[in-house]
C-alpha cells in the first residue's frame, strides 16, 4: 500500500470510528483535505464529503450511489442529523 493510500485509510477509519461530534467533523475534514485537496476544504462539507464518497465508494446504480453519498454525509455531519431526528 502506498503511503497516500495509507493516509485515506487512516482519516477514513478516524471518520468512521469517530466518537464524538467535534472528531468526526475534524476527521471528515481531514479526508476531504488528503482525497480532494486544499482547495476542497473551501466547499461545503457536505458537498465535499459527497464528492469523497464518489471516489471512495461508486457504484452503477444512481439510488444506490445516493444511499452511500447520505451515509457518508452523515458520518461527517452526524451532529447535525442527530439534531434533526431529535427535533
């Protein structure tokens, strides 16, 4: 595995893993930094993250490319999505 490949697993799994609200949000800016570039970091996350996903995980299917991009968004965001549902 190359060094770069290394580090998209890292954030990837620090986003994934992410125990609280502040650290998935770093951690998710963090891979959008090392997958897309710095000029990324200039976009709103949840865009960002879409685009990430893209990358990360396509798939054939629009609507199943649609459940990954949510998912995904929603590591990243999760705050956010846990305010709505409560609300």
């Amino acid at each position: 595995m190359n060094r770069n490949s290394q580090i998209i697993n890292e954030r990837y799994d620090a986003l994934m893993f992410a125990k609280s609200p502040e650290s998935a949000r770093k951690a998710a800016r963090e891979l959008v930094r090392v997958l897309l570039g710095d000029e990324a970091l200039n976009r709103p996350l949840e865009e960002a993250l879409r685009e990430c996903c893209r990358r990360l995980r396509p798939s054939i299917d629009p609507r199943e490319q649609a459940r990954f991009e949510s998912e995904f968004v929603e590591l990243g965001i999760w705050p956010n999505t846990a305010h709505q549902v409560a609300a």
